[in-house]
C-alpha cells in the first residue's frame, strides 16, 4: 500500500487515514485504490474489530481528484473508473464492522460518499459537507443512493441539487452528522467511542450490524428468517460462551473474536 492512505492498528482498533494534504486528500486512482486496499485490510484483519477513518491535515476529503486525467467531464484517466467491484468504494463494501468517520474539515462528493456508509459521524466544528458535482455538470451518483437513506428527502436534495456545502451544526441537524465536537477534541472523541464499541462482542456486532443492513431490503418474513441464522451461527461462538459464563458468574466478559 503506498502512502496515500494510512492504516494503523492499536489493539483492535483500525484507523485509515486519507494521506495527501497537500491535494486536501482529493482521490486521484492511487488514494482509491489505497483506500479499497486500507478497507480490505480492516476487514480481513482479525484483530480489527472497529474501524476509524479520518483525513491528514486541514480536510477530510476534497472528492475526487478534478485534475487526474481529463477532468469531470470526461473519463478519469489511469485507475479512476477502472473496474467497480461489488466489493468497493460504490458498492458499500460487505465489512459489517464498525466504522466511525472522525470528519476533521471538507467533506465533498467522494469524501461524504465514504462518510455516508460510516457508521457514525463525528464532525469537527470545522468540518463542512456537500455533494459539488451539479455544480461541475456531472450527478452525484453513489451520493443519490445514499443520502436520502440518510437524512429526510428534501435535506438530501438540497445537498445534492444546489452543490452547497453545509456546515458540522447544520450536517446534525438533518442526522447525517451524529455529534459535533470541538476540532482539538475529535479524534480522542473517536477513540473514546471505538473503546466503547470494542466493549461489546464483535461477532455479536457483525451480526448485529449485518442485520440491521440486510433487514431494510428483505421482506420482512425473510429479514427474521435470516436474523434467527445468525443468531444460531453466533450463538454458538467461543464468545457467545464467555459471555454466558462471564454474566453468570459477574464479571466481565473477555472477547477473542471467534
Ligand atoms: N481535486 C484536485 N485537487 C484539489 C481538489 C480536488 N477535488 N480539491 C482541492 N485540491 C487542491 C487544490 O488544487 C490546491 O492544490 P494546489 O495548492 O496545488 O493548487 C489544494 O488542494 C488546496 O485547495 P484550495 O482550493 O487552495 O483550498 P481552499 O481552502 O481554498 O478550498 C475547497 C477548499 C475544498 C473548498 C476547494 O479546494 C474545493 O472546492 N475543491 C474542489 C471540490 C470539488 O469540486 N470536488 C469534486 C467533487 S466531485
């Protein structure tokens, strides 16, 4: 993986940073390809259980890179386009981990399209949201899908049909943004919340998030069929176990992942 995105993990948790300052981490084919790489990584590790994923220096991410190859209106030369899997960036990535997004300043078109697949939120004061692309004549395509998953329809529209960019409060407001907290204060703030998480049992949370997202597109019959599966195949982990025994004999439960 080259420099363009940084991955670090400290116990079990993963942080994937967008690494071109100087370009406001704009994502030109490299940093894509890192950042799927960076993904992958997290979801294969099996030390990883939660995921933080941030910006170096004064942005979160400034979208795609407006001068790799031809431009936005033409074809993105190199690696940009090149071969969307049902496994990346577009599609949402089958990781049912838990990510945080810590959101440290712009947040545009790619940047919130990766934000809007996060977990939770957090945003710095600084940080700023917005889908520019109407305004360079090209649709805001995996943005369409997501936001108005998110937000209400008219707060989606107004993002993705004027180009405006909103700021953290306004971005909480609408719930795309969970909490805003001082900018000094942001990554500790995400390093607190990833604790928090790594205190619950992570297959139990896989499932549990895998659920939640596949019960919004099943019928409803065969979103409790599938929820039941899981908590077979959980229920019958080395963690489900230790967590039976730990509340028995009150004490806390240690999680090994399996
Ligand atoms: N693609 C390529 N380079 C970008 C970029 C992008 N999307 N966004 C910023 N950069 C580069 C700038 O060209 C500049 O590089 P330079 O110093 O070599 O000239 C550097 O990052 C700093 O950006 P700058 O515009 O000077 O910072 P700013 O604080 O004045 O403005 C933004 C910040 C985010 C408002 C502004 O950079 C911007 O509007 N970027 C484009 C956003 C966009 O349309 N993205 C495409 C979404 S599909």
């Amino acid at each position: 993986m080259a420099d363009t995105v940084l991955y670090e993990r400290r116990g079990h948790v993963a942080t994937i940073t967008y690494n071109r300052p100087d370009k406001l981490n704009a994502v030109n084919g490299e940093l894509r390809r890192d950042l799927n790489a960076a993904f992958a990584r997290f979801r294969d590790e099996e030390e990883a259980w939660v995921g933080i994923v941030t910006g170096a220096g004064r942005a979160f991410c400034a979208g795609a890179d407006l001068r790799d190859g031809a431009g936005a209106t033409g074809e993105f030369a190199g690696t940009f386009w090149e071969k969307p899997t049902l496994n990346s960036f577009e599609s949402g990535w089958e990781i049912h981990k838990p990510v945080i997004a810590a959101v440290n300043g712009p947040c545009l078109g790619y940047g919130l399209t990766l934000v809007t697949w996060c977990d939770f939120v957090l945003a710095s004061d600084r940080a700023t949201f917005g889908y520019p692309e109407v305004r360079l004549g090209i649709p805001a395509m995996v943005g369409a899908i997501r936001l108005p998953r998110r937000v209400g329809w008219a707060d989606a529209m107004e993002l993705l049909l004027t180009g405006e960019a909103v700021d953290a409060e306004h971005a909480r407001r609408v719930g795309l943004v969970w909490r805003v907290v001082p900018h000094e204060a942001l990554l500790a703030e995400a390093a607190h919340l990833a604790d928090r998480l790594v205190a619950g049992a992570p297959l139990a949370q896989r499932a549990t998030k895998e659920m939640a997202a596949r019960a919004a597109i099943l019928p409803p019959l065969e979103a409790v069929r599938f929820a039941e599966t899981m908590r077979l195949v959980v229920g019958g982990s080395a963690d489900a176990a230790e967590g039976m025994a730990a509340a028995a004999e009150r004490r806390a439960p240690r999680w090994v992942g399996r």
